[in-house]
C-alpha cells in the first residue's frame, strides 16, 4: 500500500510542480502563459526531429548498415551520441522559439518562463505515465492472467513484470520526483543560455548550452551504465543542476539589467530627436 502511495505522490507531484512554477514565474516576472506555450512547444518540436533520428540509428546499428561498436566502449558511444543529439534538437528548437518571439521572448523573464514549459511538459508527461502505469499493474493485479488470450510466454512475462513493479522499494517513486526538480532547473539554465546567446547574438552561448545538456545527459547514461546508485545518482543531478542555474541565473539577471539600460537610452534617444 505504502508503494501505490509514493506513485500516486509522485505522479501528481510531476503533473502540478510545472504548473505551479510557471504560474509562479509567470506572476513574479509578469510574462505570459503564451511564452509558456511556446516552451511546450519547442520541446514537443525537438523530439518530433530527436526521437525518429535516434530510432533510426539504433535500427542502423542493429542491422548492420552502421558497424558495430566494441562492447567495451559502447557505454561511452551511447553516452556521447545521446548526449549531442539531445543538445543539438534541443538547443536549436529553443533558439527557433527565441527567433519566432523577436522582442517578445528577449527578457530573462521570457527565458524562465520558456525554460519552465520546454521542461515542464516532460515533467508533466512522466507524471501521467507514472500514474497510467500504476492503474495498468493494479488492473492486472486484480485480474486472473491465466484467462487473458496471450501465448504462455507472454502470460509469464506479464506475470514478471507485475511481480518485479510491486517489488519496487517503496521510496524509488519519490526518487522520480526528484529527478523532475533537477531536469526542470536543467532546462531552465539551457533557456537562459540560448537566451543569452540571442540576445547578445553570441553564438558561444548556443554552443555552451549543447555541450552543457550533452554532457549533463552522457555523464547520467553513463553513471547508469556503471551501477550507479539511484539515490546517489539523484543527489549528483541536483547538485549539477543547480549549481549551473545558479551561476547561469547570475549572468542571466546582469545580461537583463544592461538590456533594459540600453533600451531606456534608444527610447530617450527617439524622444528626443528632431523631427523634420
């Protein structure tokens, strides 16, 4: 009972944090629901382009149209492929939704609120997985799987599985949890960063925040790889996480203020001007 209960924690805890936080931002930093939506979107965006890519190459890989990588040296492959293309789609659909909101989307304000959406709706995803899932497992459960039309292989495997998700410790659900906290500032600090590199039209902004992501995600496929342990693992993630949005938040807020000074001088500038 105690386990059904941390999924059930967990589950709305990934649907409402999201929520919570764009409101929060959105009223602290009096943007839109709009800028929001538009992280959505470019997260939704990305993964139409990441996901078919990287399906295409485990396909390739598996069939041979690729060679084959030594064993050994696999957990470092998958750790550095994964990691680029993650930052790759990702960055560049973030700076298309800066490109697309012109004016609209250069504030660090904008950037928070872009960064809260693109990671929020994962979040939001996880969270009605987790609770589907936990209604599916306690639906077959319930039920008597020897009277399910499947072939006896498929009714064992079935079997495992329901057995092996109740056998879940009961605190790995809150660990999901906290994994959506760090992915959430993750992505925050990556929207700040492409942010800055449109703003100030610096492209080693860009390229920092690809290398960031994509170091980000091949050091946990790898630490996955490796055994890591899952609480420890979720530590070290928090940790990076905020320690770069901390940093990140820093450049962010001065990048802003010099923005709004430069903007106040053009606008006394045009007041002022003669007309002719």
């Amino acid at each position: 009972m105690l386990l059904i209960i941390m999924f059930v924690l967990a589950g709305i805890f990934n649907v409402l944090f999201p929520i919570l936080l764009g409101w929060w931002i959105i009223r602290k930093h009096k943007t839109s629901w709009k800028l929001f939506g538009v992280g959505v979107l470019t997260f939704i965006g990305s993964q139409i382009f990441h996901l078919p890519v990287v399906s295409g190459l485990t396909a390739a890989f598996q069939s041979g149209a690729l060679p084959h990588v030594n064993p050994s040296f696999a957990p470092f492959f998958n750790a550095i492929v994964l990691g680029l293309l993650a930052g790759l789609f990702e960055e560049t659909a973030r700076w298309v939704g800066y490109k697309l909101l012109k004016k609209q989307g250069d504030s660090f304000g904008a950037s928070l609120t872009l960064g809260a959406g693109h990671g929020g709706v994962e979040a939001i995803a996880v969270g009605f997985v987790v609770l589907f899932t936990l209604i599916s497992m306690i639906s077959l459960r319930a039920m008597d799987t020897g009277g399910l039309p499947l072939p006896a292989d498929q009714l064992a495997l079935a079997q495992q599985q329901v057995t092996a998700y109740f056998a879940t410790p009961w605190h790995l659900p809150l660990a999901g949890a906290v994994e959506r906290i760090g992915a959430v500032a993750l992505h925050i600090t990556l929207s700040i960063m492409v942010w800055l590199s449109f703003s100030k039209r610096k492209a080693l902004w860009f390229w920092g925040a690809v290398l960031y992501h994509a170091a980000v995600d091949g050091l946990t496929v790898l630490a996955v790889s490796f055994g890591m342990g899952t609480w420890v693992l979720e530590a070290v993630f928090i940790l990076v996480a905020f320690g770069g949005l901390y940093l990140v938040w820093k450049e962010g807020k001065k990048a802003d203020a010099e923005r709004i000074v430069l903007e106040s001088k053009a606008n006394a500038f045009v007041e002022v001007a003669p007309t002719t």
